[in-house]
C-alpha cells in the first residue's frame, strides 16, 4: 500500500504571485475531487455484494454449549471436538464457549450457583443460541430460562425419545432426539452370544429418573424369559468391580449409564468401562456409541456424528433464522447397530453374526485398501506383463510358422536347384547311361552270334550273362543316384560316410568329366570319422562345388584341368571335405559377396547355388568358406561336425 506524506506549509508565508496561482487552481483541484468522489463511490455500488443474512452482522456469533457432565467424559469430549468441526464447516464466525454443570458430583443447589456464574459471564453480551448436552442439561435451561435468557433460542442434543413427556419444551425450543434402544441391544447381545443364562444390568436409575430405563426392564423380561437379570446399579465401584469380577461364564454384562459417572465414584463412564473389561469374564454391552472402544462390544443407538451433525445444521439454520419464534422442528434420528471389532474378535463373534447395516469400528483396513497404490501397481504390472507374454507367444508362432515357410521355399528352392543341376549334367549322364547299355547289347549280340554258329559253349554264354548283369547294375546305379538327387520331401538326417558320399557324386559328374577331359583325383582320408546328416542335401553341396569348379576350368586348356576332391581330419569333432579346382579362381571385387543371394561368376547364373549351400550347411551345424590357391585355381571346403559331437 502506498502512503503519501503530507509536508505542512507552516513558517513559510506564500508570496502574492504564488497565492494567487495557488487560488487559481483551486476550483480546478475540487472539481476533480468531486469527479473522483463519484467515480469511486460507483465502483464501490457495483462491486459490492448484498450481504446474507448471516454475513450482516460484522460481529462473530455466540454459541454456549452446556454440556451436563464433567468434560472428561468420552461422550462429552467427542461431542464437543465434532460440533467445532461440523460449525467451522458451515464458515460461519462463530465464538465458541463451552460450560459443565458436573451435576452428578455436586448437589441440587449447586444449580443456583451456576445460574449466577452464567448470568455473570455471559449476562452483559449474552449468547445468540445456547446448545444442551444430555437431559440434565436441557432440563436445566428449561428450568432457569426466564431468570438467564429468555430470548435465547435453545438447541438440545443426547435425548431420547421420553423428553416430551418429562418436559414441556416450550418456546424457542428445539433439538436432535436419539434413539437409545436398549431392548434392541440386549436383543443383539443374546444372538451373538446364545449360551447367556445372566445378565447383569447397570443403569442410571439411581442418578436420573428415567422412565425409559424403566420400560427396558420390563421388554428385557419379555425378551429373554429364561435368562435371569441382576441389577447392580447403586454399589460403589470397588465393590461393583468385586461384584462383576466373580461374574461366571456364559454371562454378558449391560451398562446402560448415559453419559455421566456411576453413583458413588468419581470415575468416569469411560473409566468405568476399561475398568470393567479388565475385571470381567464376560461381554459388555451399552446403550450409548461413546463407551464403544474402550472395552464394550457393542451398543444399538444414534451414532454420536450423526448427532454432532445434524445438531450443527440446525444451530446453523437457528442463527440464520435469526428470531426465536421461527425455530425448525425437533429431529429424530435412527438407531444404528455399533460394534467394536476387536471386541468381536475377543469374544468370538464374527461380522456375518452381525444384523444388517450393522457399523464396526476398528476394523483394520485389509490388504487391499491398506495397500491400494501397491495393489494397483502389482495388477497393472502383472497385467503388463501378462500382455507382454500374450504378445511374445503370438510372436513366437508367428516366428516359428515364418520359419517354417521359409524352411518350406528353402527347400523348394534347393530342389529346383538340383534339378537345374542335373540339367546341366544331362550330357554326362546320358554317356553314363549309354557305356552299360552299348556294353549290355555288345554281349547280347555276341550270346546271339554263339547261339547262331552252333557253338554253344557254357562258360562263355556265363560270361556274357555276367557282364550284361553287371553292366545292368551299373546303368541302374546311375538311375538310382539321379532318382535320389530329384527326389523332394522332408530331410532325413542319418550317419553317413563322407568318403562314400564323396564317391556317390564322383559317379554322378564322371561322364561330365570325361566329356570335358577333366581329370580328378580323390583324396579320402581312411580316418575321416562318420557325420549326422541329410544325404541328397550334403550331396546336392558337393554337387554344386564340383559342378562351379567344372564350370570355371572351362576356358583352361584342356591338359591343365585338374580336380581333386580331399576329405580330412582337422580337429576331433569335425570332418573336411575340399573341392580343389585349376580355373580362374574368384574375382576379388566378388570375394565378400561369394555365398550371397543372386550373386554370381557366371554368364547364365542364378547366383542361388553357394547360397543355398550356405544355408544347409549351417543346418547341419557346420561352416563353408573358400580360398583362391596360390597358383592358380580355387578351393571350396565345408566342415561338418562327427556323430560323437553331435551326441555331446
């Protein structure tokens, strides 16, 4: 906020110029005073709301609450911290004041002494409504009105339902009445404990005369016929304590004091009842919700918020309201079943045991609401990774059947490529073919030339049915070999010999050689031990190095074409086999890319080959790889794993 300092003109005599350029402006000055004036005199008129009625009254409003008891007691003490807190809810400005009559503990004329104390605090600025606590407190006000305040609008609170009958309200009265169903409470302790044959009753009989107390001793013989009932009200609590601590079993014990003190003692019903939980063998029940907690298993009344509640809407309504006479009308609230649920527990009772609608209090929270963010944490992450394992199982199928369709066109493909291979050997296998099947029909000539002369000699005749025999056999091993390398269907992996593998595909390319006079030799190591694998495709591997190696010794002259073909030991677990070859040899701008898809030396190629060899061979557990010879030439070699580390 600013402060503007106003500096005085004292001591200091204006000059006629100045006082008359002073007084020139004066009227100038006013003017905008005025205009000022206006201006935030309407600013103000349409900024500002109406006051309410209850905001009319700049001062805070006044609130006595006169409580019947000491302030100790627990129904005294939760009644007054919940009426402050539902009062401030209603954001009213409310002094708050609070008062004890203690009548128990005092006597009758300690009454006087209070209407003085009251007219001496509050007489000068009196209270704008005044609250009662229990009977004695309302039967107070109603006997001291006219000598306290008259006028002040009076608000009960912990009554039941006889108050009309043991008052006339009168004027400017009005309250919440609760239902203390004693009956109801007896009613409930009898079903939760059915093997009861005493009860032992403690009432107020003795203190306040209460007719309802009365009506309850009548409906709990009703009730219960065969159970006996002692009262115990009146004796002092060493001897009530003593009284209650030989109570026997299949016993329950009923306090129906209100809110005050025993008669006798100066403990309070909160003392009294920790007190009596120690000493007894049995349950107790009460009338009123306050002593639920501090060793009563349970009670059938208005629960005490729901009083402390309502009682705060009608002060509040009352303040509003403003005049005496236009007071809302007395309210009755239901009683509620309330239970103390390690009481429960104590006694072996369980909450299924419990009438409908039933309130317990104490009750542990469980697992679920105790740990609400960990719960929900755990379910989101189990359900993450529930949805993670659903995806990674979908996945994985969707893998395996991509793998098995690759695994699928691989073979096809590897098919279509021995096919095109033995195309290319047709020539070599037609001359393989056509040298057993001239030599069979050489001999049968001959046979038909011995017959023809008449010279028929035995062994002769012998002699030509073997060699048409063998050379059937070799015709049909040529056959069978081609029917092998054509055939398509799933691989069979057996133990095989490489050296006789190595055979088996020089018998295939032998015609090809000699038609491209190409002279091999075979390099069989006797110790090469045997391996676990597919025939036709570790033939169709060797097939396709010794047809490459065929092809790139084409343009060598046709004395330098050699080819070896070399099985070896290198290490234990693995067999060599190499196909060592006189030609070109790889180009090096092609050495990386040699195994590589559509990558080829060849004029009409596919590139398809070497590719479809590195596949099988990392099939079978094994490595292919290559190497350009010092001189000339190329070696081609694969390595297979033996049977005996397959097995390990």
């Amino acid at each position: 906020m600013k402060v503007t300092r106003v500096v005085p003109l004292a001591g200091r005599r204006l000059r006629g110029r100045e006082w008359r350029g002073r007084r020139a402006g004066i009227p100038f000055f006013l003017v905008a005073l005025c205009q000022a004036t206006a201006v935030f005199g309407d600013v103000r008129a349409a900024t500002q709301v109406e006051p309410t009625p209850m905001q009319a009254t700049q001062a805070p409003r006044r609130v006595l609450v006169l409580f019947s008891d000491n302030r100790l007691l627990p129904a005294n003490v939760l009644f007054d911290a919940s009426l402050r807190e539902a009062l401030r809810s209603h954001g009213e400005q409310i002094d708050y004041y609070s008062e004890f009559l203690d009548e128990v503990r005092f006597p009758a004329h300690h009454q006087e002494r209070m209407q003085n104390l009251l007219l001496g605090k509050y007489g000068e600025d009196p209270p704008d409504v005044i609250v009662a606590f229990a009977p004695p407190a309302l039967h107070f006000c109603l006997r001291h009105r006219s000598q306290l305040f008259p006028q002040v609008p009076i608000v009960f609170a912990g009554v039941g339902d006889d108050i009309s009958e043991d008052a006339e309200l009168g004027h400017g009265v009005t309250g919440v009445r609760s239902s203390f169903d004693g009956p109801a409470t007896l009613d409930v302790a009898l079903r939760l404990h059915p093997r009861t044959q005493q009860v032992f009753v403690i009432d107020a009989s003795s203190r306040v005369d209460s007719a309802a107390v009365s009506v309850w001793w009548s409906s709990f013989q009703q009730s219960a016929p065969r159970t006996t009932f002692r009262n115990l009200t009146g004796q002092p609590l060493p001897q009530l304590l003593g009284e209650l601590s030989q109570v026997p079993e299949n016993s329950l014990v009923l306090d129906l004091a209100p809110f005050g003190s025993s008669a006798g003692s100066s403990l309070s019903t909160q003392e009294m009842a920790e007190g009596m939980a120690r000493a007894l063998r049995a349950p107790i029940y009460a009338a009123f919700d306050p002593l639920v907690g501090y060793g009563v298993v349970g009670a059938v009344t208005t629960p005490m918020d729901a009083v402390c509640q309502k009682t705060a809407d009608l002060v509040a309504e009352v303040l509003e309201r403003g005049h005496p006479g236009d007071l809302p009308a007395v309210q009755t609230l239901a009683a509620s079943p309330i239970f103390d649920w390690r009481q429960l527990r104590r006694w072996g009772s369980s909450r299924n045991q419990l009438p409908p609608g039933s309130i317990v209090r104490f009750e542990p929270p469980s697992f679920w609401k105790q740990h609400v963010p960990l719960v929900v944490t755990t379910g989101g992450l189990i359900l993450l990774q529930t949805g993670l394992i659903i995806a990674l199982v979908l996945q994985s199928r969707r893998r395996q059947w991509a793998e098995r369709e690759a695994q699928r066109r691989r073979g096809e493909l590897a098919h279509m490529t021995r096919v095109a291979t033995m195309g290319e050997l047709t020539a070599s296998l037609a001359h393989e073919i056509n040298q057993p099947l001239a030599a069979i029909l050489s001999n049968a000539q001959a046979g038909q030339r011995l017959i023809a002369a008449g010279g028929i000699i035995g062994e002769e005749i012998g002699e030509i049915l073997a060699d048409i025999a063998a050379d059937d056999r070799r015709a049909g091993e040529v056959i069978r070999r081609m029917r092998a390398l054509l055939r398509k269907g799933d691989s069979e992996l057996t133990i095989l010999d490489v050296n006789h593998l190595v055979a088996e595909v020089v018998g295939l390319v032998r015609g090809e050689m000699i038609l491209q006079n190409v002279s091999h030799t075979l390099d069989l190591s006797s110790a090469a031990p045997p391996v676990h694998g597919d025939q036709v495709q570790l033939q169709q591997v060797l097939l396709n190095l010794v047809v490459n190696a065929l092809d790139a010794m084409k343009e060598i002259s046709a004395g330098h074409r050699r080819l070896v073909l070399r099985t070896s030991v290198p290490d234990e677990q693995s067999v060599q086999v190499s196909v060592v070859d006189s030609g070109v040899g790889v180009p090096p701008d092609r050495v990386e890319q040699v195994f590589e898809p559509f990558v080829t030396t060849k004029p009409h190629g596919m590139g398809l080959g070497l590719a479809i060899c590195r596949s099988i061979i990392q099939a079978h557990g094994g490595r292919i790889g290559f190497t350009n010879n010092a001189g000339r030439g190329t070696t081609f070699w694969f390595m297979l794993p033996t049977v005996e580390r397959v097995r390990t």
